[in-house]
C-alpha cells in the first residue's frame, strides 16, 4: 500500500473519530438538558395536583393585585425566581419553563433552570414584554437541531397541524391562561434603517391604533388565514424562533388570550 494511501486511510480514520466524538458530546448535552427539563415539568405537574396547601408566604404573593401564585408555580419559583410562566403546545415537544433576568434581558440564551451555563438556553420573556402588565408577550427560544426548545414551532408552517393545535397554554404566575392562534409568520432580523414592519419592535406599542396596526400586519404576513384576529384590550403571546430558509430568518406565532 502506498504511503499517500496510508495517509489518506488515516487523516480518514482521525475525522471519523472525532466526527463519533463530537456526536456523542452533543447527545450527551441534549440528554442532560432533556433529563433537567423533565424534571422541571415533574415538578410543575406535582404543584398543579395540589389543592390549595399551606399558606403561601409574603414574598411570593404579588401584593398590587393581592393574588395568590399559583401552585404549579411555588417551588419552581423558590428554586429560581426568574421564572415568569410556562408555556406548553400540544402536538409537540414544548413544555418549557419561560424566564425573564431582570438585569440580563438574553440571560436564558445560554443559562438553564439553575443558571448554569448551556447552549440550549430556556424560552425568555423580551425586555419590553412584562407578563401580568403588557398587551404584547414576546418570547424568545431557540431552534435546536435536536428537536429540543422552539424547533417544533416549524411544524405550524403547515395550516393541517394549524388546524389540529390552533390552540396552545401560557400560565403566568398567578393566572392560567389560553390562546388561540392569529397568525403564523415568516419574517427577518433586518437592519436598523430598514423601513419594514420589524414584529419583534413592541416596545412602543402603546396606543390602539399602534396596537391594531401591528395585528394587521402580522395578518398580512400570515402564511395562511386563521379567521381569528385581535384588537386593541387583547392579551397577545408572540412566539419567536430561528427559521432558517433565509439568512436572520426568523418564525413567529402570534396567539390571543381567549
């Protein structure tokens, strides 16, 4: 056998080795990020089986509406309380814990439930979006090739599973709450000077012509028709993710509270 071929068979054996390597790692990864999150909705669903319990303490209670969190939320919350809600889609593999940093506003990018490091992230909430005070909830999540965190979102590009699951959960900490979907969109990350409608700008929405406008342009870009839109007194989730059919791509979900 040639020298060159012996090197070929080589560099060849050592790519092998380190592609098995590399997929291993990445398994392993998505195996620990499922197992934690797993966790968290054993959690979740053990509060959600409570009737009533002890009295909740001072801290956890939100004393501007004097509400009472709900229990799915309690130890979740003493365990991390930059938990904001929970969001869970049927027909798919979302059931996630949805986190806002309040100094950090992409703190979950790349943080998990105990703020460790992970690439995998957690959904968070947008740092306009506030979730018992704004119209318009933005939540962010990436689109993970395994399958894990928003990538399931691709699945509403076809109006046949719009129709089976047009409807999905987001609880807040003291409400639980449904909504049904207005519109599914394609859109971009674009540039600052771009003169386009930009769905991920909902800080300065705030009147209900601004309000109206930007549900009609949602509607607009609505990659089929829903025949349900909002208007201004309506509570919106947006649900955004990577969609990599263009470069920035992005896909969004756009639901109203019913």
């Amino acid at each position: 056998m040639s020298k060159t071929k012996k090197m070929l068979i080589a560099v060849s054996s050592l790519l092998l080795v380190f592609s098995l390597v590399s997929m291993t790692r990445i398994f392993l990864r998505d195996f620990t990020e499922q197992q934690k999150i797993e966790e968290l909705t054993e959690v979740w669903e053990e509060g959600s089986n409570q009737e009533g319990g002890d009295a909740i303490p001072s801290f956890l209670s939100n004393k501007a509406n004097k509400q009472a969190m709900l229990p799915e939320f309690r130890n979740l919350y003493q365990r991390n309380s930059d938990i904001v809600g929970w969001l869970k889609m049927e027909g798919t593999r979302i059931e996630y814990p949805v986190m806002q940093n309040p100094k950090d506003a992409e703190y979950y990018l790349n943080h998990d439930y105990d703020k460790r490091e992970n690439a995998g992230g957690l959904p968070f909430l947008d740092k306009d979006s506030q979730a018992d005070t704004s119209n318009i909830l933005l939540i962010h999540g990436h689109h993970m090739k395994s399958g894990w965190m928003f990538k399931d979102l691709m699945k509403y590009k076809n109006e046949s599973f719009y129709k089976e699951h047009a409807t999905f959960q987001f609880s807040t900490l003291y409400e639980k709450e449904e909504y049904e979907i207005v519109a599914v969109i394609l859109s971009e990350v674009y540039r600052k000077s771009d003169d386009v409608f930009k769905y991920y700008q909902i800080g300065d929405i705030n009147t209900p012509a601004e309000f109206d406008s930007y549900v009609q342009n949602m509607k607009k870009l609505s990659l089929y028709d829903t025949g349900v839109t909002a208007q201004y007194g309506d509570k919106l989730v947006v649900l955004s993710t990577c969609e990599y059919s263009t470069e920035n791509g992005r896909l969004a979900v756009v639901a109203r509270k019913r």
